[in-house]
C-alpha cells in the first residue's frame, strides 16, 4: 500500500485573494488555461487576474479548450505558451480546462516535442500548474491524470504522464452559478470515482479511506441533489467530495463505467458524467463480490442496486444505446487491457452489453 498526495490544496471562502503569497512564489509569468464563459460567469477568473495584476506576475488567457478538450488544442496551447515565455500554468473550470491545463503544462516544457509524447511512458518535466476548480467532478484539481479526446480513434484516452498540480484552490462560490445540469452530471461522475475506486483491483484498507468518506458525504446530499433543493452545505459538500473522490482514483484508477462511457461521449455527445453515470447502476448490481458491492449501497443509502439504478435514471433521464454501440463498446473494452485490469473478475461481451441502467 501507498499514498502519495504532492498536491497543496486549500479550501475557502475567497481562497483565490487569500493565498496570493502562494500563487506568487511559483513563477513570473501564467498562462490561465479555461473555457469561454463559465469562469467570467462565476468570478473566478477576475479572482486570479485581480491576484495576478496585484503581484504584477504577467499573464495570458488561452480560452479555447472545448468540452472533452481535444490534442490539437493542447498543442495550439503549447504553442502560445512557449512563444510568450509562460513558466506556470493556471486551469480554471471543470475538468476539461483543468485536465487540459495539465497536459499543456507537459507540452509547454518540451518544446521540441510532438504530440506523440503525450501517449509515451518516457519522464518528461511540466510546468507548474495552480488548479481551481469550478465545478464538482472530475477532482482533477488533485489527481495525476489528464483525459484528451483523440479524434483519430474516436474516444477519449488518459495521458501516459502522471502531473500533479503543484496547488488547488476550491471555493463553493464558483460552483453555485453553475446550471442544474452541470451540478448534476459533474456530481454523478464524483459518484462513479467512487465507486469505481472502491470497487477495483487495486483497492485496498488505506485508499478505501476516501472511497467510504466520499460514498459517505455523497448520500448526504443526494436527496437534495434530485429534488432540485441545494442549500450553502449542499454545494461544499459536492466540491469536497468531488476532491475526495480525485484523491481515491489517485490511487486505484476508474474501472468499467468509465472505459464504457468514453465512446458513449464522443458518439452521441452525451456528457461525460451522464455518460458514465448510465453504467454504474449495472456495475454495482453485477459487480461479483456481493459483500463489497453491498458496501457501496450501504454507504450511499440505497436498499439495494435496483433502487440506485430508479435514482440514476430520474436523475440523469434515459438515453438510449444502439445495439451496435454496446456490441462494439463491449468489443472495445474487452481488448483494452488497462480497463480490464481495474476490474478484478472476468467478464463476457453479454454482461458489458447489459450493463446500462
């Protein structure tokens, strides 16, 4: 067993303004990586050009990233940032702006390098890269990993680099301007890094420590989370357990939901928490080892899967899978041994098929 969490993180009312001494000592000039409009929605990027401005610490702003940030971003990214001398990177958003930021931070440090590197196991260094997260996740603001769209496969694939963010800044302020379908998507992919921490082979009594607190935390608000009723510790509730979750798949990896939910993404557009949330239901009711599945339901509240299954489809609403999709979903996975591997029984085409809510 291990833990490893380099991560700084704080979590605070007006946490930007609070910590400036910290985003100034870790470099001269930014790039802020985020999307078009929810960071100049909810504050958080005037937070950090006020911060920036105040310490006089030059800066860009690349607000291209799209949902489901592609590679051909990220290296239009690089190479803004190595033509303006950035030596940090700041990712404002969700986890698109903030997966991307990470993977930029790698590209940017090796200008010589292409796209290639991305997918190669080689140690590389990266920028150092402040995360703020404004929605209630992914937890991208604490785990390794970075999640880009490869349009030449038609999925979306992890980078082969682990990068930690050298600091995490979380303030609930950011998350309450977010619509009910982004509180709810990006809540039920925390939900299924939970469980898909908890169940999965390299689960063990250290790491299940965050899986049980966030499972934990998660039935504290799921109720109100379906009612459309969140109160001020409803929404930090959400953000912590976001990060809670980060810190649990740090450790164990996503398992079967989350390989099954790329292609669904990237062939109907269905968001990824939605995406993900669609097979989860099925993943516990036929996860082998009963006692540890029954864990899971405990934990969250429900009497049973079938009762988790009714709450995930009146909440996220049916979408309906084409039989050729699962067929070659399924097909997909069962040749992908990094997914395979996270899931510690067999198991056939037919049971991946059926697994949807």
């Amino acid at each position: 067993m291990y833990l490893f969490m380099p991560t700084l993180v704080y979590s605070e009312k007006d946490c930007v303004k609070n910590h400036f001494r910290e985003i100034a000592l870790i470099g001269e000039k930014a790039m802020i990586v985020t999307g078009k409009h929810s960071s100049r929605k909810n504050g958080s990027l005037d937070d950090v050009s006020a911060v920036l401005n105040q310490e006089n610490i030059s800066y860009i702003i690349f607000d291209d990233i799209e949902e489901n940030p592609s590679v051909e971003t990220v290296m239009r990214a690089r190479e803004l940032a190595v033509s303006e001398n950035v030596d940090f990177i700041i990712g404002i958003g969700g986890g698109s702006p903030l997966d991307a930021a990470k993977a930029i931070a790698l590209m940017a440090a090796n200008p010589e390098a292409n796209e290639e590197v991305l997918y190669q196991s080689n140690a590389l260094p990266y920028l150092p890269i402040i995360c703020i997260p404004t929605t209630c996740g992914t937890g991208s603001e604490v785990t390794p990993y970075s999640i880009l769209t490869l349009h030449k496969q038609k999925t979306k694939k992890s980078i082969s680099h682990k990068i930690f963010p050298t600091l995490a800044l979380l303030d609930t302020k950011y998350l309450k301007t977010a619509n009910r379908s982004c509180i709810v998507n990006t809540s039920v992919d925390a939900l299924a890094h939970l469980i898909e921490s908890y169940l999965n082979t390299n689960s063990n009594s250290l790491n299940r420590i965050y899986s049980e607190q966030g499972l934990r935390m998660w039935a504290e608000f799921k109720d109100n989370l379906k009612n459309d009723t969140l109160y001020e510790k409803d929404y930090e509730r959400m953000l912590h357990t976001s990060m809670v979750a980060g810190i649990a798949i740090t450790h164990t990896g996503t398992s079967l939901p989350h390989g099954l939910s790329y292609a669904v993404t990237y062939e109907l557009g269905v968001p990824h928490g939605k995406a993900v949330g669609m097979f989860l239901g099925g993943y516990v009711d036929n996860y082998k080892d009963k006692n540890e599945a029954g864990k899971v339901l405990e934990l969250l509240g429900f009497s049973n899967a079938k009762e988790m299954r009714c709450y995930l489809n009146e909440l996220l609403g049916k979408t309906e899978l084409s039989p050729e999709l699962l067929s070659a979903n399924a097909d997909s996975i069962l040749a992908n041994e990094g997914k395979l591997k996270n899931y510690p029984f067999k198991i056939t085409k037919e049971e991946l098929i059926n697994m949807p809510n």
